[in-house]
C-alpha cells in the first residue's frame, strides 16, 4: 500500500509518516520498482499504535521506546501521565475560574480588569498580610464567589476574620455558597463555614443556621447556637444547654440563655431545661410541665451527674429571671452536692440584692 492510501485510510497525514520515519518511529517494509514507499499490514498495525499512544499523551520519543524495548513496562509511564494531566486540569480549571470571576465583576475596560486580577492574586497570597490588605480593601469589583472561597480556605484568625468583614460588607448574597460549605469533610472548612453565617445578617442565613441546629457536627452546632441566641431564636435553647453541660463554650452559651430569657414563657422554659439536665427534684412542677429538652447532641434531658456540669447548670440560672428559676435555685441550695448549693446560694443572694 502506497503513502496515500495509507493516509487516507488511517488519518494520518503523508506529511506525519514521513516526519515518523525520519525519527525512526515508522519504517515501511518495502519500495516499488519506481522507489515509491510501500506499507504492509503489519506498518499499518505500528501506525495505529503509534496514534492510539499519542492519544494518551505520550511523546514520540516515549512512544518509541514503548514500541521498541520489549522490556519496557508502562506502570510508571502511566502514572507519570496521570500526574501530569491532573496538574493540567488543575491549571486548566484555576484559569477557568479566574476568568469567570473577572466576567462577574462586569469590569468596563482593562484597567478594571488588572484591578481584580491584582485582588484576586492578593487573595490568594502565601503572604497573610496581603491577604488581610487584599480582604479590607476588597470593594464590588470582587466576586462574592472569590470572598466565599477565601473565607473556607483560610487559616489564619486575623485574616479569616477580615474575609467575614469584607463579606458581610459587600453587601452580595453568599449565603447559599457559604452553607454548602457546612456540607464539607473538613472539619475547619466546616467550622469557618457557620462562623461566616454567623455573621451575615437576615433570613436566609438566619434559615441555615436553624437547619445547623441539627447538624452532626458539634462544633457547627455550637455556632449557629450562639448566633441564633443573639438573634432571639429560641429553637437554640436545647443546644445552648448542651454546651453548658459539656463545658464547650459554656459562658457564652449562658449569656446567650440569658438574651433569650426576655419573656416569662421563654425564661421557664429555659430554667426547665437547665433543672432537667441536673437531675435533681428542684423546680420539678415546672419540669413536669416540659419533660424533654434536649437538642441533637444526643444527651439524656434527665440524670445529669457529672459534678463539674452541675455547678455550670446551677451558675446558668443567675442570670434567667422569673419564679421557675428562683425556686429552682431555693431548692439547690440544699442539695447535696456541696459545691451546687454553695452556687445556688450565693446566687439567691445576688438576686435577692436586685
């Protein structure tokens, strides 16, 4: 078969075999009596190898080697080209998103655009300083999406802190990135997460947070807790409770009880389910009247003995007004766990002071 037809019929230019033969990749088994290149079908076979191996990336160089060493063994080939084209796509897809982050911001001229590409680069600095500059300088021309993506990924306390700033101030709408955030297998992204939804306002974010409330995630958990508390979100109450009982942020768990015990009905049922959780008889009446009070995290609403947790359960009622707290503090300051009722009873004077 001469080079025409064999280009024809394999797809492969004249040009290209010749360019094979003079590197020695491809020579034709035989010549015609004009001196014409003649192909067998076992050249057409090598050919064909030749563009399926070209296929998977390989150069010609690796190609005739693959072809020619029959010792060769392609394992570590393959897994050379496997690194190779991950490190690729990763580049193709960082492009891709820079590109589609400029478009967002609907920049007029070049000179809008080097000033995203300039925040965008800033952002992404192994410098914190000039991530923290770049997140308290970032204006309208930054994507929400890029402000989102640097809040999940960044480390540092100062900087995160600035991202949060930058996004609660611009003003776009994030929420809905953020909580997908909550979705992560990384604990720390999960937990930057809920602390930028914390500190978005309105219903939305308010929603996730709520829907937080029952997230596995104790650490999630105790966030949307203590913002929801600030918020006058009374479904934080279970959870609240359980952070005072597990010595996780308990001081502001109590403070945030406190902001919730703005009303009567409110106030009683948060002094029910702190007397619960203490296992004791102490404002049973008023126990009886909520039997269950405990969140997601999984604990018994009754029988709690940990003596540590009691004394945070008794030190939480200072600060929860009305007569269900009060009485409950009457009767702990007989228990007989001596370091409850000495809590319970300099308590009561306090309250008895005001």
């Amino acid at each position: 078969m001469l080079i025409g037809e064999v280009a024809r019929r394999s797809g492969v230019s004249a040009r290209m075999l010749r360019h094979y033969e003079s590197l020695g990749l491809l020579r034709p088994s035989g010549r015609t009596g004009s001196g014409y290149r003649e192909y067998s079908g076992e050249d057409i076979r090598r050919i064909f190898h030749i563009e399926s191996l070209r296929s998977l990336g390989l150069s010609l160089r690796e190609i005739g080697r693959a072809l020619d060493d029959p010792g060769f063994t392609p394992s570590a080939l393959v897994d050379d080209l496997i690194r190779q084209t991950r490190e690729r796509i990763a580049a193709e897809t960082d492009l891709l998103t820079r590109l589609r982050r400029i478009d967002a911001a609907e920049p007029a001229g070049w000179e809008d655009v080097l000033q995203v590409v300039a925040v965008l680069q800033a952002l992404g600095s192994k410098s914190p300083a000039a991530r923290q500059r770049a997140a308290l300088s970032a204006g309208d021309e930054v994507p929400v999406e890029a402000l989102v993506e640097a809040v999940l990924r960044e480390t540092e306390p100062n900087v995160a802190g600035a991202l949060r700033w930058a996004l609660a101030r611009s003003g776009a709408d994030g929420t809905a990135l953020l909580a997908k955030g909550l979705d992560s297998p990384v604990p720390a992204v999960r937990e930057r997460a809920v602390r930028s939804l914390a500190e978005l306002a309105g219903d939305e974010p308010t929603a996730h947070l709520r829907d937080a409330l029952a997230h596995p995630d104790v650490v999630v958990r105790g966030h949307a807790a203590l913002a929801l508390g600030t918020r006058g979100v009374a479904d934080a109450i279970p959870v609240l409770i359980d952070m005072i009982v597990d010595g996780r942020n308990d001081t502001d768990a109590a403070d945030a009880l406190s902001v919730l015990a703005s009303d009567t009905a409110t106030a009683d049922r948060i002094a029910d389910g702190l007397v619960n959780r203490l296992g004791t008889g102490a404002g049973a009446g008023a126990a009886q009247r909520l039997p269950e009070v405990g969140g997601p995290a999984g604990h018994s609403t009754h029988g709690t003995t940990e003596a540590a947790a009691r004394v945070r359960l008794t030190q939480s009622l200072a600060d929860i007004p009305g007569d269900t707290a009060s009485r409950a503090l009457i009767e702990l300051s007989q228990d007989a766990d001596r370091a409850v009722a000495v809590t319970a009873t300099y308590l009561l004077r306090l309250r008895d002071a005001h």
